[in-house]
C-alpha cells in the first residue's frame, strides 16, 4: 500500500467545494503580503526609527513567531466557532496591522503592530483555510492544500511593484495605510462566504481520526515537526534576507531584462512560491508524500548552492532565487496533507495547528539569528552552509526514517 494516504473517504459535494476553495484562496491572498513584501520595509523603517537591522527584523520574527505558536489555540478557535467568523477576524487584524504600522514612531510600537497583530491575523486565517480545505477535499488533500497555500505564497506578485512604486513616491507610512484598508476589505469580504465542511452523507470520513493529544503522544508527528523546522529554517533564511543578500552582491540595483533585479527577483520568487505549492501536493498525490519531499528537498538545497556560488551575477541571482522558492513552499502543502493523511481529518485544523509551529521555529533562526550569523561572519557563506546542511539532512529523513514509520503506522491503522 503507498504511504501517500490511508484508505481515501469519498469527496464532499463538488461545486460547494470548489467555491469554498475559491474563497479560501482570497483569503490567503489577503494575508500574504506582510509576510513576502516585508524585505522591502526594514530600510524605511530603519531610518525612520533610526534602528539597527537586527532590531528591525525582530518584527518580522515577531510576526512569524505569533502566527505559528499560537496557531493550535487559533485552530481550536475555528473548529469551535466556524471558520467565517473567525476567519473575518484573522481578515482584519492582518490589513489593521498595517494601518496601525503606519502611524508607530517607537520600535515597540512597529513590535506590536505590524509583528504582534498581524502575527495573531494571520496565523487565524493560514490555519483556518487550510484546515477547512483539507476537509473538503478528502480524496485530494495535497493538492487542495497547495491550492490555497498559492495565494499566500503568489498573492504578492499583485503588489510586490505596486508596493514599491508607492513606497518610492508615497513613503512607507503611506503605503501601509493604503494597502492595509484594502488587504482588511477583501479578507473580510471572502471569509464571510466560508461554510464549515458537510460532516454527514459521502462526506462522513472526515469525522473520523486521531486526537490532538494522540497524535502528540505519536514519534510521527515529533519527526515531521522537526523536518518542517529545518525547512522552515532554511527558507526564511532567504525569504528574509534577499534584499540584504541582493545589496551585499551588488545586485539589487543591477537591471535583468529591462526590471530591476531585486523586485524582478521578488515577483519570480512569489511565482515560483505559489506554483510549487499546488504542483508538489498534486504529485505527492500521485507520488507518495515522502519521495515528493525527498525531491523537493533535495532540489532546494542543490539551488541554494548554485545561488550561493553565482550571487553576484545578477541574471543568475533573479533565476536561482526562484528555483531556491520552488524547492522550498512546497512544505505548506506536503506537511498539511502528509499529517491529515496519517492522523485523519477530524482534527485537522487543530492538529495542523500545533505542526505548525514549526514555522515559528524557524522564524527564529531564519531571521534575526541569520543577520547576526552574517554580521559575525563578515559573509552569507555560513548562513547558506547552514541552510543547505538542512535541506540536504530533511530529504534524507523524508525517505529514510518517515516513509517507513508511516508505512507502519497505516497498516496497523
């Protein structure tokens, strides 16, 4: 029997559910900016609060940390009270986020406000949506997962120019307030539309399935909490830090095909971030989870290497970068549906709440520690060596020790 999924429940009703996936990928795009176009902020909000960057990148470390460690009280929240309500709030405090950042003239106030609320938004509505399409999509959870992982991930391609042109001619206060009030107004909008998945007639399977505190007592869920921290660790090494890693080259302003590099990179990376997510789901459907992910993995960690070696070579940079993307978000949609597939859907979202505090783990290391490893250092050689070391150990865990303790637990399942 493949390790790719147990026994498949029959899906629930299709074109309710192919709305709702809709839906849920407006949502995701609502709430992906303060993540993907944060790069473009820690310069602004420097000289405006004349703060060091490893301060400043303390709020993006913040948000991430908030989002993730608080995701199984999130979960819980949404399993409890439906996903609409809910997930209009998550909606709003991630655009308020923004708004709020606009006016903060304390690195306290851009902790609270742009780390701490948009954290504590975006981590309902990231949670929510997958937990809900995981339960609507039973017979395809990975590729229903990397659909929605898609607007968080591609939903900054919309806005990554369209930021920077205003924070170049409005300032960055300006560009908050604005983008802010219209990120709040669709979240909100789309969530109100969410309806909780059917758990009766062909849909009934999904009631069935482990307890959050089953699946804690489970080795399976500790190992794939670890490989989820390494690849986030190594991920967010670069989603964080290209700007600084592009300027360190003496690339970031360099022109590729007519666009500067470090936007051109960014809108290629956000392409490359959503397309991977839904592509690798819908493999590893067909595939099995953990050789899709010994081959995304693996293909990171090649790419991050290629990078590393021809970072100063700005059409190499802008190409690298995305296929570095490409190897990398796959982990929103292969862990959701690697964990539902092993320990049901019936608690999906709380349990792929407490997984997924691993991105919160590797904010840690992926952030404001990497800029410390490099300011040491004098390099970025070290902080790469680091990554790939992850991304190479994962992809041997994936196929090595996962694949059979899976194997295992499924057929006694």
């Amino acid at each position: 029997m493949s390790t790719s999924a147990s026994a498949v429940p029959a899906p629930a009703a299709g074109v309710a559910r192919w709305g709702q996936l809709g839906l849920g990928l407006l949502c995701m795009i609502a709430i992906s900016s303060p993540q993907y176009v944060w790069t473009l902020f820690p310069k602004p909000f420097g000289t405006q609060l004349a703060a060091p960057a490893a301060a400043i990148q303390v709020t993006f470390s913040i948000l991430i940390v908030l989002q993730t460690f608080f995701s199984p009280i999130q979960g819980e929240l949404v399993q409890r009270f439906g996903p609409r309500r809910l997930i209009a709030v998550g909606g709003l405090l991630s655009g308020l986020s923004w708004v709020l950042a606009s006016q903060v003239d304390s690195l306290w106030g851009l902790y609270l406000t742009y780390g701490l609320i948009g954290g504590l938004g975006t981590g309902i509505v990231y949670v929510g949506v997958v937990g809900q399409m995981v339960g609507w999509f039973p017979d395809r959870r990975g590729f229903a997962a990397g659909v929605v992982a898609v607007g968080y991930g591609m939903g900054a391609i919309a806005t990554t120019f369209p930021i920077a042109d205003s924070l170049a001619a409005n300032g960055h206060q300006s560009t908050l307030l604005r983008f802010g009030v219209v990120f709040a107004a669709i979240g909100v909008l789309a969530a109100l539309g969410l309806k909780a998945p059917p758990a009766t007639g062909a849909s009934a399977a999904p009631a069935s399935g482990s307890s959050t505190r089953e699946m804690l007592r489970s080795p399976i869920f500790w190992l794939m909490f670890v490989m989820m921290s390494l690849m986030s660790t190594s991920g967010l090494m670069a989603t964080s830090q290209i700007g600084a890693i592009a300027a360190d080259a003496g690339v970031a302003k360099a022109m590729v095909w007519g666009f500067t590099a470090l936007p051109l990179a960014l809108t290629i990376d956000r392409f490359c971030n959503g397309l991977t997510r839904p592509f690798f789901g819908w493999l590893s459907d067909r595939l099995g989870r953990e050789r899709t992910m010994c081959l995304a993995f693996a293909l990171e960690g090649a790419a991050m290497t290629l990078w590393l070696l021809t970072r100063t070579d700005p059409l190499l940079f802008v190409l690298l970068s995305g296929v570095v993307f490409f190897g990398w978000d796959e982990i929103f949609s292969l862990f959701p549906s690697t964990l539902t597939d092993t320990f049901g859907a019936r608690n999906a979202t709380r349990n792929y709440g407490c997984l997924y505090i691993a991105q919160g783990i590797g904010a840690i290391f992926g952030g404001p520690l990497a800029t410390l490893l490099h300011e040491a250092a004098g390099s970025w050689t070290p902080v790469f060596a680091c990554a790939i070391t992850a991304d190479l150990l994962t992809a041997v865990l994936a196929i090595a020790v996962l694949r059979p303790m899976r194997a295992r637990h499924l057929a006694a399942r």
